[in-house]
C-alpha cells in the first residue's frame, strides 16, 4: 500500500501550542488505552457500556493486535509519554460491505476541545481516503453529543440516520444514537449513489 503505510507516524500542534504524536497504536501503549477506555466508560455519558466495567491489559493487547490488518487503523495521540485519545478504523468483513469501514474516536476529559479529535479524524480520514477500497467511513455518536457532532459535520460527515431511544441508562433516561458517513474524499455533504 506504499504511501499510505508512510503517513504515521504524524506530528500535530493543539490549538494553545501544545505539540502530540499521531502514531499507530503498538504493545506499549495498552496500558494508556486501558486508562482512556476506563474513564471514558466511567462517564457514564458517551458509550453504551456501563460504568465499572474493565478492559484488562491482556484485552488491550489482544485489541491492538487486531487492527494489525491492512484494512484496519488504530492510532494514538500521544503527549508527552501519555496516550491522549485514539482513533479506530475497521472495515466490514462482509463482502459486499468491504467497503465500509467504522470509525470511533475516545478523546481523555482533561484534552478535550483542545484539537486532540480534530487532529485524530484528521489523520483517520485522510488514510481512509488514500486507503485503496475503503470507500466509506461510518459512525455512531449520541445525539446530545453536540461537539463530537460538530466535529463530524464539519470532517464531511453526514447524518444518515437516527436511532430513537436506542440508549437506556440506569435510570430510566433514554438517548437517541445517530449514524453518520462520510464517502471518500468528501469534505461536506454527501452524495448520493449513482
């Protein structure tokens, strides 16, 4: 795939100077995106997981290990020593959806609105765009996720659809989910097949 195995690792300024390392995700960074997943589940706001669930370090390691295919990205944004946020990219299995990948992004609470996504789906979907069949990515984010839905619309993604009620939480309160794409190349709206 040439150029596009030389995009990473990537170097990204945030918004207030702050230098970070775009790479792809190796053994040594289990143990960050352990903690990132811990946090992010701890919320209790943006995943469909209940708090208090753990990822081990094994299961972290075995989940790096599983985007080693070509048709497969996991990234890091790294500062410092420390994983910051990540992007995972990982294309259908069926045949005939091949083409599709999903896309999903976990930014820690201390680096948000600081340039971590941006940079992060920056670089994501400039590889699936060089990517030589991804022809599509897709998402799923809550729909009172104002920001990350900000983020998206502005990255060329497309609302495609809405998911009622589709999360409950422990307290009886529910949330809608939205599905969003973005075809290759596309830097906003979305066309339609032809």
């Amino acid at each position: 795939m040439g150029a596009i195995d030389s995009m990473f690792p990537a170097s990204a300024t945030l918004r207030e100077g702050t230098p970070i390392v775009i790479r792809r995700a190796a053994p040594r960074d289990a143990e960050g995106l352990a903690c990132l997943d811990q946090e992010l589940v701890s919320e209790g706001l943006w995943t469909v997981r209940d708090p208090g669930g753990r990822v081990s370090l094994v299961e972290e390691l075995k989940r790096i290990a599983s985007y080693s295919g070509a048709d497969r990205l996991l990234l890091v944004a790294v500062a410092g020593d420390g994983v910051v946020g990540e992007v995972a990219v990982k294309a259908h299995k069926a045949a005939r959806c091949a083409h599709v990948a999903l896309l999903s992004i976990t930014v820690a609470g201390a680096w948000r609105g600081r340039g971590v996504g941006r940079a992060l789906l920056g670089a994501a979907c400039a590889w699936a765009d060089a990517h030589p069949t991804i022809e599509k990515l897709e998402l799923f984010v809550f729909a009172h996720n104002d920001r990350a839905v900000a983020l998206y619309t502005g990255a060329g993604f497309s609302l495609e659809g809405r998911r009622e009620r589709y999360i409950r939480f422990g307290d009886g309160r529910y949330a809608d989910d939205l599905v969003m794409g973005r075809f290759r190349g596309n830097r906003g709206g979305n066309p339609r097949n032809g």
